[in-house]
C-alpha cells in the first residue's frame, strides 16, 4: 500500500484546476500517452480514413462499453481491491435484459433493473466476503468469476434452452440505450454522463478522499472514523451494477446476448486503469487518466485496422503501453507527492 502522503497528493485536484497540477498528476501520464498513440495512429492512418467519423466511432464506441467499467474497477483499484468478476457480470446483465424482456416480454425497464439487481447483488456478495474474510479480493472475485459465469449458462440453458439470445427492443428504448447518433452510440453519452458523476464523487464529494484513504493506510481511515467495510461494500456493488448496465447497453444495441464469459473484458478494463495512471498498490489515481487509459487502449486494439500497422503488432504495442504506463506511474507519484511537500512548506 502506498502512504497517506502519496493520497493526499491527490487532494488538490479538486480545488480546482492548475495546470502545474495536471501534470503532476496521474492523468497527465495518461494524457501524454493518448497523445502520442492518436498522433502515431493519425499518421499511420491518414489514408486509411483513422481520421473520419467511421474510424473515430469506431474505437470511441468501444471505449463506452469499457469505460463504463474500468472507472468503478479504477475506484476499487485506488481503494487497494480488484474485481476481476466484471467479465461474468456484463454478459449475465446482457443475458438477464434478453430473456426477461425478450424471451418473457415484460418491459425493457423491468430487464433493465433486474439486471442492475443482479449485478448489486454480485458486487455485494463480493464486498461482503472481502471484508469478512482475510481472502484477497483477487480469488474472492476470481471465484465469482467462474460462479457467475458458469450460473448464467445453467440459467439460459434452463429458461430459453440456448446459451444465445436474441432481442430487438422497442424503438424508444432502442433509441434511448442502443441507437447512434452521428455514428456514436447511446453507449458513449451514457459513458459521458458517468464520467461527470463519477469525476465529481471522486475529486469533489466529501467521500471521494475516503476511497484514497483506503488504498493509503486502511487502519488509519478505520481510526478516523471512515466506515471501510460499508465503503469497499459499496464500490464492489457500484462496480458490478456498472457492469451489468454496461450488458444492458449491449444487448439493446446489437441486439443479441451471449452467456459466455467475456474474459478479454477483465484485461482491458485494467490495462485501462493502470495505463491510466492508477497506482496497483492502491491510493492513487483519477477519473480522467483512467478515461484517457480507456481511449488510448481502444485506439490501439479497434483503430490498428484503418492504419498500416500489421494488426499481429496490436498485442506487442499493448504490452509496451502498460509497461511504460507503470514505470510513468511511478514518477508522476513522487512528483505529485514532493510538489505537496513543498506546499506545505
């Protein structure tokens, strides 16, 4: 874990903004990096069409759908926990909406919100085992993983005979959670809207040091009167409801489910998180370095194919990312942490 002091580095984002600040915050590491992989893919790409609305909604639809999640699994991260169960959870959320709504015709919102309890319910068996038990929240959530996943084909097999599903949603409904507008999916405003949330609970509520706290020093944020069980509860059950909304949105826009696990989703939700900037010993991070994490992965795995890049190279360049995402990380720690210091003198 890391010190109070590197947490408190963190407190002055949101007093406002500075520019001195943001760069020596761990969003300006992943801002950097944004940069440098568009410009690389601008270039690579500019006659392959990287630059036109088809090769930009192409990777920032992606980018919805993880970002969605990566930024609770950001906030579980900074808290010092990791919920690697999202992968069983996004599609048990998407299966839920389809045979609720599709197979047994009751209204899309009904599927909608049985799929967000499902989706608490799993986060909050998961926080309440953490905080009960000494089992680290990486097995805790590995074991849902498989329980979930293994959970929703019994189920689908049970109630429709079929691990797939199908499911067209009403034109409303289909308009509000699945249609596009100039390209972009529901999914992307929808991601817009709780991002704006989620910056303001971390960096301006009075509990958003709460969850820095956590990942600093556990025993000491107990002392100071900071409820830790009922707060890790809660982010492992923001994280799971995220998750299975995040299925809802895909159902409802490809109008298809699937109950097989989406492990690749576990990947790219943390590779997002760390290329973000969030530390993997927890206490430090933000919402707009784990955005710019998100994007730059999405660049990288959806947009390669508008550019000259061999697509085979995609895996390798990803590698390298998160490699120099940790080793930046790092640095812009100390940075943050000794320019607090020297306020403070």
């Amino acid at each position: 874990m890391t010190d109070t002091t590197s947490t408190k580095a963190t407190e002055p984002a949101s007093e406002g903004f500075s520019l001195i600040a943001f760069f020596r915050s761990p969003a300006a590491g992943a801002f950097m990096g944004f940069v440098v992989v568009f410009v690389i893919f601008a270039i690579f790409g500019f006659s392959r069409n990287f630059l036109s609305v088809p090769g930009i909604t192409t990777w920032v639809n992606f980018a919805s759908l993880v970002g969605i999640i990566a930024i609770p699994v950001g906030f579980l991260m900074i808290a010092g926990e990791l919920d690697i169960s999202t992968g069983a959870v996004l599609p048990a959320g998407a299966m839920t909406v389809a045979i609720v709504s599709g197979h047994y015709e009751l209204p899309v919102l009904v599927g909608i919100l049985v799929a967000l309890g499902i989706g608490a319910l799993i986060g909050f068996v998961n926080g309440t085992i953490v905080t009960r038990t000494q089992v680290p929240s990486f097995i805790v959530t590995l074991a849902t993983l498989f329980a979930v996943a293994g959970l929703t084909l019994y189920l689908s097999i049970l109630f429709i005979n079929n691990t797939n599903s199908f499911y067209q949603a009403p034109a409303w409904a289909k308009s509000l959670f699945g249609g596009k507008v100039f390209g972009f999916n529901s999914s992307v405003f929808w991601w817009a809207g709780l991002v704006a949330v989620f910056y303001y609970f971390l960096h301006k509520s009075p509990k958003g040091p709460w969850v820095f706290a956590l990942g600093g020093d556990q025993e000491s944020a107990r002392n100071a009167g900071i409820p830790v069980r009922n707060l890790k509860i809660g982010l492992f059950m923001l994280c799971s409801t995220c998750a299975a909304f995040a299925g809802a949105l895909q159902v409802i826009t490809f109008n298809s489910a699937t109950s097989q696990a989406n492990f690749g989703l576990i990947f790219n939700t943390i590779i997002s998180v760390v290329v973000g900037g969030v530390l993997l010993t927890g206490g430090f991070g933000t919402v707009m370095g784990i955005v710019f994490g998100v994007l730059t992965l999405a660049i990288v795995t959806q947009a390669i194919g508008f550019t000259e890049i061999d697509r085979n190279l995609s895996f390798l360049i990803i590698g390298v990312m998160l490699l120099i995402a940790v080793l930046m990380n790092d640095t812009f720690r100390n940075l943050a942490t000794s320019w607090s210091t020297s306020k403070k003198k």
